[in-house]
C-alpha cells in the first residue's frame, strides 16, 4: 500500500471544506510544514485508528513531528492492515 498517497487522501477529509490542501511528497515533512493544524492531526490519529484497528482513546494520545512518525505509531498498535488504499478508506468512520 502507498502511505504516501493514504496520507494525502486522509488529509483532504480532515481538512475543512472551505480550505485547499496541498498533497505532501514527503512523510518527513515537519507536520507545520504540512498545512494541516492540531485539529487535523487528531482527526488524522483517529482517522488512521479506524484503518488499522487502534482503539481511538489510543490514537488520540499520539504525539508526532512528521507523518512518517505518526504512521509509525499507529503501525506499532495495529491489529488489522488494509490491503490498499481504497480499501482503507472504506473504514474510516466520519
């Protein structure tokens, strides 16, 4: 699966409406450097909760620099891997 490209679809749903977001080519990015703000990083843990299985009081208790960091922590709780990215979107709740 593609972290990269989940990462950028996961974004465009936690970001509002009525803001662009601008897709990242890099998971090391520093996470201010994203665009995105505190509450799209909470709905991004709880968001990557739903794919791989980890209970959201767990995810929401994350803390990250970067992308790559929080998908590692989420891939150290996981108890479910998705087989694609659009599969993985299938299970998010929101």
């Amino acid at each position: 699966m593609n972290d990269l490209e989940l990462f950028n679809r996961l974004a465009r749903l936690a970001r509002p409406a009525h803001t662009e977001y601008v897709p990242l080519t890099d998971l090391n990015t520093p996470f201010p450097e994203t665009g995105l703000d505190s509450m799209d990083g909470l709905m991004l843990s709880i968001f990557y909760g739903d794919i791989y299985g980890v209970p959201d009081e767990i995810a929401k208790e994350f803390v990250f620099e970067t992308p790559a960091q929080l998908l590692d922590l989420i891939k150290q709780h996981k108890t479910m891997e998705p087989e694609s990215v659009d599969a993985a979107l299938e299970r998010v709740k929101w």
